[in-house]
C-alpha cells in the first residue's frame, strides 16, 4: 500500500488556514502506524514519548478503524462495522490527570492508579505531534524513556511515573514537591531544587530525609537519584550553608552529637569481623572487592545499619518481630520477604558468614548484590526489635535487577517470591563455571536411576543454600494424543503451584437443537476440563444426551441472536468461550462436513428495531440444518424450515388455519403475502454476496422467508419457485406475525441460558464449599491435556501436540511452598478465588504422594503464609509467621504465630492463621526417625 505524503500537513501545523485538505481516516491510520515504526526501529534512552487518554484514543482508533474491535467485547457488536464512525473531538487528558488540571508543562501529576492499556497509551512524539496538529486539545502529558536493569537483563520503559519528592526548606519548613526523573544525577537535583527555592548552588545542602529524619547528606557522587534509593514521595531536606556555624557532621537531626557506641562484638568463629558496628547505624569502613566497578562495591555503604556479610547478629529477645515499612504499593513485596525472612534454614544461613558463597562471575545472577541486600535486610530484622525498616536498599536492587517490579504498581508476591528465589540462588551458586551437559534421551531405564542421574546434572550446574534447601524433584510424563509417544523427565521445582479444584474444571451449560425437528431444544450442563477443546465439550455433551451411533454434533456460539462462530474446529481452546456467552449445538444424523448449511433466524414484525430502522426485531435461537442439494429452490427451504419448526406448533395450530400438503410442506392461505421488510430491506443496488436469488412467481406460503446476506444487511423474499445459488451456508429471515405467533410457540427459542449460569441478579463468588489442600494437590498430579498455548513438540510427528501431561512427587526439599492458584488471567478472562482452602498447620503427611521411598521423613509443618485481601488489580498482601526455636537466636515467644502486616506486627492465634485469603503456604520438614534408625535404637537398647 502507498504511503500518503504528509508534508503538505507538517506544513500547515494543524491549522486552519493550509491548502491541503484534511487527512482521511485510512491516511491518518497510515501515518500513525508508520510513524510507530520508525519509533521502534530507533528505540533508545532519552526518547520523548506522550501519555494520551485511552478514552480518547479508543474513539480514534474506533474512526480511523485501527483495532477499535477489539475494544467492543472480543469484537462483538450487533451493527455494522462499516459504518461512519463520528471523528472524535480535542484530545483529552483531563480524565487522567489528578485534579483534572488542565496546566501545559511536564509538571502536571497523573492519577496514581493508571494502568497503560486500560486507562492510558503512549505514543511516540511524532505521532503526538501529529495528533495534536489533526485534533488539538491535550494537555500534553512527555515522558521520556529510560534504560532500567543491569548486564544482559536491560530493557527501554518510559517512565510514566518520574519520581516525586517532597522539599522541606529548613528555613520555613515549607513543604513543596519536586518531580524529576530516577535516572536524574545528584547534579540535577541540586539545579531543580536551587532553581524552584531561588537559592545558589554553593549554599545549598540536600539531605536525604527519609520519614523526617537526616539518613545521609546528597553531595560529592555521581550516582543516580535511584541509585542513591530515594523513594517516591519521601521528603529531603534543604539547608543552606552557614560558614560562621559549625560542622553537622556527626549531630542528629536535632543537632545533638550522636553517640558511638560499639555493639556486642562478634561470637561466631566463622566471622571476620571488619570493624565493630555502632548503635547509631554507622560502622567502620571496611571493603569487600567483588566485583571491580559495580555497586556491590558500595553495598556495604548502602547497609546503613552495619550488618555487613562478614559479621555476626548480636543476640536480642524479640528478634524477628519488626515489619517493613510500605514504600507505595510494596506490601506484596513486604508479604513475600516476611515468609522468607521468618524461613528458619534461610536465617540460620545469612546470620552467619556467607561471604565465601558469593558468585559474582554468573552471568545469571545479579553479581552477588541481591543476596547482600536480602542478607542486609534479614539482619536488621533479626536486631532490631520491634522497630519498623524501610527496605530501601532491597527495592532499590529489586528494581535494578528485576525492571518489572520497578515503580509504584500493585505486584503478585508469589511472581516476586519466584524472581527472589532463582536470584538468591544465582547469586550464591558455589558452581563458578558450569559445564555443558547434554540432554540424554531415556528409554526404558529405570525411574530411580533416571531420577539420580537427572539431580546430579542439576547439581553439576546448580549448588546452593536455596538448592538445598527449597528444590525438589518431580516426574513428568507427557503423552502424543496421535502416536501416543511417551516422553518421560525428571525437574527440579522450588514450589508447587496447586490450581484449586474449581479451576481444573467448568461447568458448562449448552442448549441442544434438534437439526432434524424430532424434538424440543433442551438446555445440558456438562462439566469438562478449563483446558479442554470443543473436542471434549462434544464428547461430554455426546455422552449426556445420549447420541446415537452416527449422530453429531455441530456447536456454535449465539450472539444479538444470530450465529456469530461456529465452533467446528475440535482443538478450538474453551478459554476462547466465555461464562456470559450463549452456546448451542446442533443434533444430526451423520457427519456434517462438506454439507450445506441453512441458518434460520427470527424477526418479529411488529417489534420495531429503532437501530435499524424499525425494520423488525431479530429475536430468539437460529435454527440450523443441512440442505443436500448445492442449488435448493424456495420449496426446498420452506420444506426443511417447516420440519424445524415443527417441534415448536401449538396442538391447536390445526383449528386456526386452513391447511393442506403440498411438496411436502404445510401451505396457509391467509389472503396475502408478507412484504415483510416495509420497503426497507430490498434495496435496489445492495449485494447479497455470493448468494443469488432467481425466480419470483407469487404463491401463497405457509409463512414468509427472507434471503439474507452474511451481515443481515439485505433480504429479500423466497418464494416456492425461487433457485438459490449460494456458498456453504445459506442465511434466511423468518418473519414472526401474529399469524406465526398463533401458530408455533416462540417461547422455546428464547431465554437461551448463559454457559455458567447463574442464580440472582449478578451473583457473584460466594463462600464456596471448602477445599482441602490434599484435593489441591490431587488437581495438580491429576492427568491433563496442555494448554493450547504450552504445546509439545512430539519427536515421532515432528509437529506440535496439545499431548496430556501427568506429573509425580519424586522428592521433596526441606522447605516446601505451596502456591495457591487463586488468579487466573487469559486472554478472555481475569478472575480470582476466594475458596476456602483447609490446609494442615501440623502433620502435613505427603508420603503417599512421593514416589521415591528413600526413608525420609515427608511429614511437614507451617511456618508462614501470605495472604491476600480483595480482587484483581489491587487488594492488600499480609503475611502470617511463626517464631521458631534456633540455636543462633535467644527468642522469648518462641513457636507463636505473629500477623505481618506492613509495619504493623502483632501476635495472631494459631486457629485464626486459616483464612480464605491464604495464597503462598510455606512449610517446613519436620524430622522424624527412620526406620533404621529407629532399628539400631531398639537393638541398643536390647543390648543393655
């Protein structure tokens, strides 16, 4: 397609006053899209992008025909698609700014809560600046792009939300808010804040003023504002420098001399202590060299507490009880760090010197700093009482490392769980090079020395507290639904994702036809797997009525009453079908491929259609059959629609009508014959597609039908002599009068029943029936067909198979987390459980679920748990714990559940911990005898 040149439009600028015309909507749907292209094709740090109102945009795209349906429900819509679409007004932000201001300039501040896609788009600043010069309006909203991440995981994002900061001037403690982007310098910073309070540069000492006090002066670095872990919406200081006062170094906020007192020094033989630690948060510099010109050389610089790797916690009852501060949106983190920190295996090993462990050379791990982060985090918790910590530092790595978590969105804490777990793995890999296994293909050895050899290979390559600790292996077997290959692999895990058992199946509800007319419709609830094909559906409606050998099936999904797909494809995915949409399925004898089709649908005359025109009301079910002829005449379609409505006649339509057999179809003399469209449904020069309607000999019908075409834009009447030479499918209007209406009862085609019905007016989740963790599970190693979006390549047939999948428990680790499957999101729908889960607290048995009897214990405690409250798209994250006994900590309340929520912490009883918002279980091994064990005991004490 030709490009359009647009220089004349660049020329105007927009206005009114230019020699061009105004562009088209295909043009400017050609410059757009050309314009996105060249902006992907030149994506770098620095480019401008614009924010625009999705409100907005969607009417745009709506006009210029560019994805606007995908904006009306998967496409459905009961008008035509080609229709004028009215241009849009002004561009308008107004509905995604906080306040509604409709100030210019990069100051104005977004709603908080925006999500791009739903509620806003970017777009490059050529396009936006065509889009103004076409539409005007704004307010214009520049963002630039911004290169977040390290080594190999960078990425480009704009950033949406540049990082706001609440200036106290020292001088009047006035507040102001100073917005800048993260990736500023510290240089910056000091040009915005001098300029916007008038003072020199010289003069002017910013502090970092986290929860209003001084946590460190911003001066002589180069690093930037996210590198030096400031946060959005914290306050700094402003003071200005008096050469007359003496030096603040070393005073508190207040300007009192802060006291250095040295803590307990270190009792563990294993650390090497740098230098002792001060209670005031400062300790003696010492330095460990990992990893020459990154940040790590710094960490122990942003550890403002002095717990460094090197050195050892002091003892403190009430250790393990402080919360984490929320810094926006961080409780999902704070739920998931919680649950680790109170990991009994995970503090013994940080408490301890780690040092050693440290990979900074794997490319895969993020050169050992995530680790000292989260070691520097656990400690403090451990030594700190009860006093909240804002874990800065973390975020600030988690961001570096992890893009995705970046900004001030609502997260998932079991995504976070996982990314934390694989980098603390990564990060303390004693595995410095890891060398090339190649892949063997097993055939018919036994499980057991698969199973050993697999795990060896995984521990050649990957060797860690976290392997140790948290990774299990299970057995995966996937079989070829062709040629019935088997493909068997043993896998590490680091949790167990258990879907609950309302997300394995679905009930579906589908209304049978009869496509013969030898019955009534009859409504058939059916339960099938979420996963399954129109495959399964079929089978499982074939075996619930009772087909016949040699009947069939046809299904189809009813919208605004006519058929908007036909589900013929046995592998179409059943996520593709909606609770709320309307399914069908025809009943035939024989198979229908190749066969004709002839869809019916029903208009009442006298309802008017204000939409169309008062052209008549579509109502009702269509009617489906097949036509064995390739040319019908008008006699064949009445034959087979009256054998369709046949079901459907009142046992006193014969006293109401004269009535005789004539070609096999009942024929009504009633005077006149239908015009039916009011002289609004036959124009002269519209198409009918490829179907063509030949003869009009006038006869006396038994009822009126109309030939339509694909989109019920034309018809126009049948008449018994008429030939119709069509495709595949031939559409026809039945017109309702009150004739019909006497006649047959329409009531059997209407109230078609929704796939997942439900009972009262927008019946929503209730309290479901509870769940058992162990039926969870069960769901979990139950055999199952893969998603049409995970399929496997089979081997044999060289193709991609949807084969079924059965997993087996081979071995489980010390820490066993279970993550409950509570969100499910597709491209068709978003939904979370609120299901009672009924979980074990003590005596988690799972021996009978493991297949490798080795004599371990595989009987389990809880520990912790993370919780969440409400729905998708927000809801709050908590986390209950359990204070363990250690041999490392002097703990009080030992073994007693606390609630963590946010800063907040308080003790929780035990038979309180279950709760339907359980979402992350984590237990522990509990050790018990073997039976050898248990054998040598009894033989010693036989022998004394």
């Amino acid at each position: 397609m030709t490009m359009i040149d647009s220089r004349c439009l660049m020329e105007n600028g927009g206005g009114g006053g230019g020699s061009c015309l105004p562009c088209t909507p295909e043009e400017e749907k050609q410059i757009v899209e050309e314009l996105d292209r060249e902006a992907e094709r030149d994506l770098k740090e620095g480019n401008l992008y614009f924010v625009v109102s999705s409100r907005w945009f969607s009417k745009w795209e709506s006009y210029v025909g560019r994805g606007g349906a995908d904006n009306l429900d998967n496409g459905k819509s009961s008008e035509p698609q080609d229709l004028d679409v009215e241009r849009p007004g002004p561009i308008d932000n107004s509905d995604i700014i906080e306040g509604r201001s409709s100030i210019e300039g990069d100051e104005l501040e977004l709603v908080r809560t925006l999500l791009e896609g739903r509620d806003y788009v970017l777009v490059p600043k050529k396009v936006w600046e065509k889009l103004v010069q076409w539409y005007k309006g704004g307010p214009a909203l520049p963002r630039k792009m911004i290169s977040q991440g390290v080594f190999n995981k960078k990425q480009f994002n704009v950033e949406v939300y540049p990082l706001r900061l609440k200036l106290i001037d020292s001088r009047d403690d006035s507040e102001s808010t100073i917005q800048i982007s993260k990736k500023a310098s510290l240089h910056e910073l000091y040009e915005k804040v001098c300029s916007a309070r008038g003072v020199e540069r010289e003069k002017a000492s910013i502090w970092d003023f986290f929860n209003k006090q001084k946590s460190s002066q911003l001066s002589g670095s180069n690093q930037t504002l996210e590198e030096l872990h400031l946060q959005m919406d914290q306050e700094i200081l402003l003071e200005l420098k008096d050469d007359s006062s003496p030096s603040q170094s070393g005073k508190d906020s207040t300007g009192n001399e802060l006291a250095l007192v040295a803590l307990e020094p270190p009792r563990s033989p294993m650390s090497i202590a740098g230098g002792p630690a001060m209670s005031n948060g400062h300790s003696s510099s010492y330095s460990l060299n990992l990893w020459p010109g990154s940040a790590v050389n710094s960490s122990f610089k942003d550890m403002d507490d002095g717990f460094g790797v090197h050195s050892s916690v002091r003892r403190v009852e009430k250790g393990g009880l402080a919360g984490l501060q929320n810094m926006g949106n961080t409780c999902f983190m704070n739920s998931a760090l919680q649950c680790l920190l109170h990991t009994p295996q995970l503090v013994e090993y940080f408490l301890q010197d780690y040092s050693e462990e440290i990979n900074t050379q794997n490319p895969l791990g993020m050169h050992g700093e995530l680790a000292l982060a989260f070691g520097d985090l656990l400690r403090k918790l451990w030594s700190s009482g009860r006093t909240a910590i804002a874990p800065r530092v973390f975020k600030g790595k988690l961001a570096l490392f992890a893009p995705q978590f970046s900004g001030y969105n609502q997260h998932d804490s079991q995504e976070l769980l996982a990314f934390l777990l694989d980098g603390l793995h990564e990060d303390l890999n004693r595995v410095k090079q890891k060398p090339y296994i190649e892949m063997k293909d097993w055939s018919g050895e036994p499980d057991e020395e698969v199973a050993d050899e697999c795990w060896r290979n995984h521990k050649t390559r990957n060797d860690s507290v976290i392997v140790d600790v948290c990774q299990g292996q299970y057995k995966s077997t996937l079989v070829c639904p062709i040629c019935s290959k088997i493909s068997i692999t043993f896998d590490p895990f680091m949790y167990l994702s258990l879907p609950l058992p309302s997300t394995v199946t679905r009930t579906m509800t589908v209304t049978v036809f009869h496509g013969d007319g030898s019955g009534l419709p009859m409504p058939c609830t059916v339960s099938v797997l979420k996963h399954g094909n129109c495959r399964d559906l079929s089978q499982a409606l074939d075996s619930a009525c009772g087909l016949k050998s040699g009947e069939s099936l046809l299904l189809a999904e009813v919208y605004d009453h006519k058929i908007y797909r036909m589900l013929e494809n046995p592998f179409e995915p059943l996520v593709s079908i909606k609770d709320e949409d309307h399914i069908v399925a025809y009943r035939f004898c024989g198979k229908g491929a190749g066969r004709k089709k002839l869809e019916i649908v029903h208009r009442d005359k006298y309802t008017p259609d204000i939409l169309r025109g008062n052209v008549g009301k579509y109502f009702g079910t269509p009617l489906i059959t097949y036509m064995d002829d390739d040319s019908p005449s008008g006699a064949d379609i009445y034959l087979a629609a009256s054998r369709l409505l046949l079901p459907l006649k009142r046992a006193c339509a014969s006293t109401m009508a004269h009535s005789g057999e004539e070609n096999g179809f009942l024929l009504e003399a009633n005077g006149e014959t239908s015009s039916g469209c009011n002289g609004q449904c036959e124009p002269r020069d519209q198409s009918m597609g490829n179907t063509e309607l030949e003869g009009t000999s006038s006869q006396e019908l038994p009822f009126q039908l109309f030939l339509t075409d694909d989109r019920y834009l034309s018809c126009k009447p049948i008449f018994k002599d008429s030939v119709i030479k069509s495709g595949n499918r031939i559409k026809v209007v039945f017109e309702w009068t009150e004739k019909e209406q006497k006649l047959y009862d329409s009531s059997n085609l209407k109230d078609l029943p929704e796939v997942y019905h439900k009972t009262g007016y927008r019946a929503k989740k209730t309290r479901q029936e509870a769940v058992s963790l162990f039926s969870c599970l069960e769901a979990f190693l139950t055999e199952e067909p893969l998603g049409p979006d995970d399929m496997w390549y089979c081997p044999s047939c060289k193709e991609h198979r949807q084969a079924t999948k059965k997993l087996d428990l081979w071995m489980l680790p010390d820490i066993l987390v279970f993550h409950l499957k509570r969100f499910s999101y597709s491209r068709y729908l978003k939904n979370k459980l609120d299901t009672f889960v009924d979980f074990p607290v003590h005596n988690l048995d799972l021996s009978k679920y493991v297949k490798k009897k080795d004599g371990q214990s595989y009987t389990y405690e809880l520990y912790a748990i993370s919780n969440h409250y409400g729905g998708l798209g927000g809801g709050h994250y908590t986390a209950f714990a359990k204070l363990f006994c250690s041999p490392t900590l002097q703990l009080i309340d030992e073994n007693r559940w606390y609630s963590f929520d946010d800063s907040r912490v308080s003790p929780v009883n035990e038979a309180d911990i279950k709760t339907s918002a359980a979402y992350v279980l984590f237990y522990r091994r509990v050790k018990t005898e073997s039976k050898a064990e248990m054998g040598e005991t009894s033989q010693a004490h036989a022998g004394l």
